[in-house]
C-alpha cells in the first residue's frame, strides 16, 4: 500500500467515524424521543459503527487490490511490448 493510500484510509476514518458519532447521536435522540429504551440505543449504534467501520475497511482493501492487479496487468503489458490501445480490456 502506498503512502498517499494510508493516508487517504486514515482520513477517511476519521472523518467518516465524527461524522458517524454525528449520525448516531441524532438517530438517538429521534429514537429516545419516540420511547425506545436506551440499552437499546447503546446497542443499535454500537453495531452500527461495528459495522462501518470494518465494511468501509473491507472496502478500502478492496479498491487497493484491484488497483494493484490493474498496474500488474499493466506494467506486465508495457514489458511484452503491447500498447495502451491493445490494453483496453484491463480497464474495464
């Protein structure tokens, strides 16, 4: 993984959990304010950020690896002397 990749995962965490804690609490309160208990509440988000969290993980390996299959596909390319027309197919 490259620098700017660490970099752009770790902001997008912090970022993405302020704005979930955000998110949370109004959804919280709206529940609170409708009557539901809060052990359940304390629950409800607990799951919630659970699941964030490690999908948006998931995501961002995800992404890394398709983009470092698609420079492989690439580079091994550019090194057997096919051009970037012949190359259209790894793209999609």
């Amino acid at each position: 993984m490259t620098l700017k990749g660490i970099m752009d995962r770790k902001l997008f965490m912090l970022v993405g959990s302020l704005v979930l804690k955000r998110c949370g609490t109004a959804l919280a309160v709206y529940l609170a304010s409708k009557g539901a208990p809060a052990d359940q509440l304390d629950q409800l988000l607990t799951a919630l950020a659970a699941v964030v969290g490690i999908g948006s993980d998931l995501l961002f390996d995800y992404v890394e690896k398709k983009r470092a299959e698609y420079n492989g596909a690439r580079k091994m390319l550019d090194a057997i002397g096919r051009t970037d027309t012949d190359a259209d197919w790894v793209a999609r």
